[in-house]
C-alpha cells in the first residue's frame, strides 16, 4: 500500500530530525555510504562532487534529466526526501542538517578536524590522535580534493575509502 502524502512527509521529517541529531564522524559517514550506495544504480542520479544537489545544467555538458549529487548530496536525496529536480544547498535545510552535510562533504576530502569542527559548531581539539588521523587522511584523500566528477568505478573507490575511515573514526570514538 502507497505511503499518503502526509505520511511520506512524516517520514522525511523524522528521518531528518534523526539526522540531525547524530554527533559522531563514524556516525555521518554510516548515512553517507549507504545513501550513496543506494544511489549507484538510479538512473536519475550522477555523483559530482562539484554539485550538492543540483539538476543537470546542459550549458555545463551535464545530462537533462539527472540530478547531480555529491557524497553529501546523495544524503539529501535519500535520507532528506529532496527531489531531482531541486537546486538546492546545505543550508536550505536548516543549520542542524547543513552542518552535518558540509562535515560530510569535509569528510569526503580528508579534512577530519573541519569535519568535527563543523560537526560540533566549534574548533576541534588538538589531540595527537585527531592531528594523526587528519594527517592520514588528508594525504590519503587529496586525489579526490582535485576530482569533480566521479565515474561509477571512482565512486566505488570513493566508497570503499569512506568505509576505512569510518571503521578507523569509529575505533576512535570520533
């Protein structure tokens, strides 16, 4: 049976709220990957990261008809119920949500000190821990600070790095 409209609403809204309620990296990521793997194979989706979430602009030799989403943006599509066809940014959704997708979109590049900062709306503290963690991950992500767009390869990729870090974030209770 259908969901009704109200009932759809509903279910977008309590899964935002439950989005914006997590306080770990390890957490962010979860959401993340499984957004984006849900979106792998939807034909009206391509990931970019140069894109939130944002509909295909011809002008730019992007596709009509798709959407064109980053790690974050994945998230908006899935877990936020925001359409194909919306041009939107973070912080249209409010401040809760938006600090969690530009953590994530941090996370993406290897930036895990921003990414906590953001997250917590607040520096991070110098741990050697956390200054291990980012260094690590910075160096290890900078092919994807340069890289846009992503073939569906490349998101694999992109994935299968995004799991290591979260696995590593989570033993470190970040």
């Amino acid at each position: 049976m259908p969901l009704d409209t109200a009932t759809a609403a509903d279910v977008v809204a309590d899964a935002k709220a439950a989005f914006e309620q997590i306080d770990t990296l390890h957490e962010l990521l979860d959401v993340a990957i499984r957004a984006n793997e849900a979106l792998l194979g939807n034909p009206l989706y391509e990931f970019d990261m140069g894109d939130f979430h944002a509909p295909g602009d011809t002008d730019a030799g992007q596709k009509e008809g798709i959407c064109y989403v980053c790690a974050a943006g994945s998230v908006m599509a899935g877990m936020l119920g925001c359409k194909p066809d919306a041009d939107l940014w973070p912080d249209e959704l409010g401040i809760l949500a938006a600090r969690r997708l530009y953590a994530i979109d941090m996370l993406r590049c290897g930036y895990i000190k921003q990414a906590l900062a953001e997250l917590h709306a607040t520096p991070a503290p110098s741990t050697w821990r956390l200054r291990w963690l980012a260094k690590r991950w910075g160096s290890k992500m900078a092919w994807q600070q340069k890289n846009d767009t992503l073939t569906r390869y490349g998101m694999h990729n992109l994935l299968r790095q995004l799991r290591v870090m979260r696995d590593e974030l989570k033993a470190h209770n970040l």
